[in-house]
C-alpha cells in the first residue's frame, strides 16, 4: 500500500512539472471577437492593449465651387439705333400739330351742330367756320400722317416702345379713313338728306374719339 501511494504521488509531480513547463497557447482571436476599446474619462476611445490602432484615414473628393450665380440668365445686348437729325424735325413738327388737333375737333363739332339743328337758318359764323376748321384738319392728319409714317419707318429696327407706335399708326390711319369719308361723299350727300347730315355728324366724331385715344397714347407713353 505504501509503495502504490508513492508510485502515485510521482507521477503526480511529473505531471505538474510537464504543465508548468509547456507554455500557455492563447487561442486566437475571431474577427467578431476583437478586443474592445476602453473609453477613458476624457470621452475618447482608448486603444486596446493588444497592439496599436489602426485608424482609417477619411478620403475627400476636391470639387471646385462653381463661381457661376446660378440665378444668372444671359442677356442680348441692345442693339444701338442711330436716328437722323431729320427724324428729330419731324417728330417736333408733329407733336406740335397734334396740339392743334384739339382745337380744330371743337370748332367743327360747334359749327357742325349749329349747321345739323337749324340747316339753312343756322348764324353765318357756324357757315364759316366748319368748313376752314374740316379743311385744317385735314391738311393737319395729312401732315402728321406723312411725318408720323417717315419717323414709324425710320425707328422700324427699334425695340423701345414699338408696339405703342403701331398701335398709335393703326388708330391714327382708322381716324384718318374716316375723316375722309366724312369730308367727301357724305359731306356731299348731307347737303340734300338730313340723314346723311347725321351719319356726317356721328362717323366725324367716331374718328375724333379714335383719333383722340390714339394721341393720348402717345403722350402718356413718352
């Protein structure tokens, strides 16, 4: 029995001396079982004892800012329009006329009335006066009509205030028309029908509010 007990206890401290003798073997380490950082007082990640952190280093692409206002639209330059000296005389001459053309309109309506209500018996001023200021008229639409289509035809390439200038050409040359008519075949006519005297009466004052809207355009244009 005592020699059992010590073959035991010799094989008990060889195998403690093998033991102690081979070294530990760390198992290794799985990609999803990596040593956790530690984090430190100071609120930043302190690396683990195992070996130095490696830190990924952020790539930027440099673009370069684009200078261009992005609101900004490209513009054609205004072409610059070059008008005579002549152009200036005749635009000075019309506008003056046009100034007259007012006077003219009232002294025909007066005088028109006077002849239209009492015929043979209207006052011998009404006689007089109607036909000079009929003819003043029209030698006044004559003249700006032929200083107003010269300057229309000489600013045509002009952009500014173009559509006005059409718009005041179209009525002027409409109130013109009719102005002829009226001082022509029904002036004609009026002198033996009281109806033509008033269809004389009503398309001269049609074509004085066309031609008035028509002046009135251009003055509160420019």
């Amino acid at each position: 029995m005592s020699m059992l007990s010590a073959a035991a206890a010799s094989v008990l401290i060889s195998w403690q001396s093998l033991v102690a003798a081979s070294p530990t073997a760390t198992p290794p380490l799985r990609p999803d079982t990596a040593p956790i950082a530690v984090v430190g007082d100071s609120g930043r990640m302190a690396p683990p004892d195992a070996g130095p952190t490696v830190r990924p280093v952020a790539l930027m692409r440099l673009v370069r800012p684009d200078s261009t206002p992005q609101d900004t639209v490209a513009r054609r330059r205004a072409k610059a329009v070059e008008y005579s000296d002549g152009y200036y005389k005749r635009l000075a001459l019309h506008k003056a006329l046009s100034w007259a053309m007012l006077p003219l309109f009232a002294a025909s309506y007066v005088s028109g009335d006077q002849l239209l209500s009492k015929n043979d018996a209207a006052p011998q001023w009404a006689k007089s006066v109607h036909p000079v200021a009929a003819t003043g008229a029209a030698v006044l639409f004559g003249a700006n009509a032929f200083t107003g289509g010269w300057n229309l035809w000489e600013g045509r390439k002009d952009p500014s205030g173009r559509t006005r200038r059409i718009i005041h050409s179209v009525l002027f040359t409409a109130a013109s028309g009719g102005f002829a008519y009226a001082g022509t075949r029904l002036a004609d006519e009026a002198e033996e029908s009281a109806a033509k005297r008033r269809d004389h009466r009503n398309l001269a004052l049609a074509s004085m509010g066309v031609s008035t809207a028509s002046w009135l355009i251009m003055l509160i244009g420019n």
